[in-house]
C-alpha cells in the first residue's frame, strides 16, 4: 500500500454548502409537471446545494454560480466544495484518531469525547440504559464532554485540537437516489444523514430548553446517538471507497487484480510461525482467482476453512517483499494462510521476527505478496521461508537481533509485572 496520510480538515464556514432540513423533498409535491424530482432547498440532495456539473437544469447556465431561472447551482468538477452539516454551539465531534493524552487513558478519553459515559465523583461510569438507575445519579455531580476532559487535567488548547463542528457530506453524484416501480430508495449512506439531521434538532430541542438547567442524561444519550451516527457514515464513506473500481484503494492500497498482487499494511501477531503470512479474505480473489471460483458458493460465501487446507496440502508459497526494495535478498517465500475475521479483511499478518530481515516494522509499512501458481515456483520459494533464511535484506548477513516491536513488548509486559508473558514470546 501506498503511504496514506489522513489530514484533519478544517471545513470553511459557507452557508451555501451547509444541509440544515432532514426533509429530502419539497413539501406537499415531490415531482414537477415534467416528472423531474423536487428536493428540499436546504435538504441533501438540494440542487441549490449540491447543483450540477456542467450546466444547471434549464440549460440556460454552464459556468459555476447560481441559474436566475431555474436555481440551480452549477459546479465544477474539478474544485468541488466541502459541503457539511454544522453543529456549531451545540456538539464537538472528535476526529477519527485523537492525540494521544497526557493526562489520562485514551480509551477512557475517547469515550468521554464520544459520549459513551460519563464522570461522577471523578469516576468514569459507562452510558448503559438497560444497566442504569439515572435516579440514582446526583446529577450536579455528572460531568460530561468538555467538562469531563477539564475535570481529567485536560486543556482548553488539547481539547479544541482534537474536535470540529462540521460533518462533511459528498456530492449527490456518489450517494445517487434508486428508483424501483415507483418507489424511491435513499440507500444507508443518505438514511444516515437525515437520521443525523434529526438527532440534530432534538439536541437543539434540549440546549433551546426554557428549564434553567438541562437535563445532563438528555443531553449526553442525544450526544452519544449522534456520534454513533457519525460513526456510521464514516463506515460508509470507507465503503464507498474500497468498492469503487477507481478508487485509490482498489487501485492502490488493496491490489491489483491483473498481476496476482497485493499490497498490504503489516500488523504484528506473535501466535502464528515465522514462515506464515496471516492474510485478510479481501485478498482471496486477487491472489487467487481460480481457487475463489472453486471455494466460493452461489450465495458468494467462501469456504475459507477448505481453500486454506488445499492451500496447505498442495504447498502452496508465496513471495512477500517491502517495496521498493526488490533485490533478491529482500524478498522472502511465506505460506498463505487466510482469515475469515471481518476486522483483518485487508491486512497481512506476520510474527515480528522475520521483519529485520525486511528492515521493517509496524507503524503503518506495507508489503507486497504475489503468489505463486507453478509446483517449480513454490518449491524454490520454500527455501526462502525465513525460518530457514534469516538474512539482512542489504548484505545478506544473519540477523539474530530482538526487532524493535517485540522490544517494545516485551518492555510493556516487564512494566505490567507480566515476566510470564516475556518468555512466551522469547519460546
């Protein structure tokens, strides 16, 4: 994989790209005489928002600006706004990956940040409602979001770097309304939004109270639901990305269907042998093509659990290798094995260990795997599993040292008062 830098995006204050309604059409009317759709001028799919490429919707413009006839927005492809939703005043969302804290766990302040719990009397109790007795709370003893943070030893400076206020929202083009005998579908991407821009108006529902002291418990479930929210378009926005046959994911980062490559970021497992590359099931079929046809049923369910024992009974290698490094003495033969865990779909496992020989580690490097089809290929990469090749990838030496991570492990452990563990990985 390439290296992919994830930038905090500060998205500039411009009322004409900000969504405020849930309602997706014009009230009382949904389509015009001509049978085109009516959308709600301040809602997601609002063409005064979102508009057209090229040219607006009577013709009459094709420059980027507003039609005076017909209103609607036209845009250029190639400088796209940032549209959003704002919560200004009324919630701070964190970024996806927060500073790591000084004052606290991360965990623990993640959660805060998220509004899946709360302090009382300095202690962190999680949000619950089928576990919890709200009655049983003080509630002028319940501090949540920015106060929680303060009450830790948070700062003002720490807590404003790692929040925003704006929820960016893609072009209609890449979250199209479908059509089916007369029905209209808005797809779980869109669902979400307006679900968002709902929760939103119950939160200003609750801080626009005339009570004199809002009720912190409301506050902090509308909070919590809202975030959760969020959450979930991020989760559809990846999607979005990995199933695009032009993505950079696709093209980039997951592989390349044409060369029998893939290319992954490496994650540590010291539970498997040196000699076995622990891959995701996403890469199945780039690898594999053949033998994806043959595991896979009609209902598109891979047998996973076979694939690996053919895969093993019939020896089968692969050659593993941190590009751009490609000398012969950087590469090295591995045994394929896949896992059927959802959350290490695009991933590549390996035992620390063999990684001096690569000059790697695990802070976001990546490999790249090819497989190999032919009996002669596979049994001369079988002299290359690093059990019995531990070379250093520039001169061709023994490396015999401790690698970095397992370092670092190992020292987390002897601090954690766990030596048992330490001689488990040393085994």
């Amino acid at each position: 994989m390439s290296k992919v830098t994830i930038q905090r995006v500060k998205i500039k204050e411009l009322p004409i790209n900000e969504v405020t309604s849930h309602s997706v059409f014009q009230p009382h009317k949904i389509k015009d005489k001509d049978g085109n759709l009516l959308f709600n001028d301040k809602g997601i799919f609002s063409t005064k928002i979102f508009g057209k490429f090229g040219k607006c919707s009577c013709g009459a413009r094709t420059k980027p600006g507003i039609c005076q006839y017909c209103g609607t927005r036209v845009l250029n492809k190639r400088r796209v706004p940032n549209f959003y939703i704002s919560f200004k005043g009324m919630l701070d969302i964190p970024y996806l990956q927060i500073d790591i804290p000084d004052f606290a766990d991360y965990q623990l302040v993640d959660d805060i940040l998220n509004y899946r719990g709360f302090l009382y009397d300095g202690e962190y109790v999680e949000f619950n409602l089928t576990t919890l007795n709200l009655t049983d709370f003080d509630k002028d003893k319940v501090l949540i979001g920015k106060d929680a943070i303060f009450y830790l030893g948070g700062t003002e400076e720490w807590y404003n770097a790692q929040v925003h206020d704006k929820l960016s929202i893609p072009h209609t083009s890449l979250r199209k309304i479908t059509i089916q005998r007369g029905s209209y579908f808005l797809g779980n991407l869109n669902t979400i939004f307006v679900d968002i821009l709902k929760q939103k108006k119950a939160i200003q529902n609750i801080l626009n109270t005339q009570e004199t002291v809002v009720d912190v418990f409301h506050e902090l479930d509308a909070k919590r639901i809202i975030l959760a929210k969020i959450h979930e378009v991020y989760d559809g926005l990846f999607d979005m990305l990995v199933k695009g046959k032009k993505s950079i994911l696709a093209r980039e980062i997951i592989g390349q269907g044409v060369t029998g490559c893939i290319r992954a970021v490496i994650t540590n497992n010291f539970d498997i042998s040196e000699d076995v590359a622990l891959l995701g099931k996403y890469f199945i079929k780039t690898l594999y093509p053949k033998l994806f046809d043959k595991f896979t049923n009609t209902n598109g369910i891979t047998d996973i659990t076979a694939l690996n024992k053919y895969l093993r009974d019939n020896e089968y290698y692969i050659l593993i290798n941190r590009q751009p490094t490609i000398g012969a003495l950087s590469i090295l033969g591995m045994i394929p094995v896949f896992s059927d865990k959802e959350e290490d779909k695009y991933v590549m496992q390996l035992n620390p260990i063999i990684t001096c020989g690569l000059g790697g580690d695990y802070d976001g490097d990546c490999l790249a795997a090819i497989a190999l089809y032919t009996k002669a290929a596979c049994m001369e990469a079988k002299s290359l599993l690093p059990s019995v090749n531990y070379i250093e990838g520039s001169n061709g030496s023994i490396r015999n040292c401790i690698p970095e991570d397992l370092q670092y492990t190992m020292q987390k452990l002897y601090d954690e008062g766990k030596g048992n563990e330490i001689d488990r990985l040393l085994m």
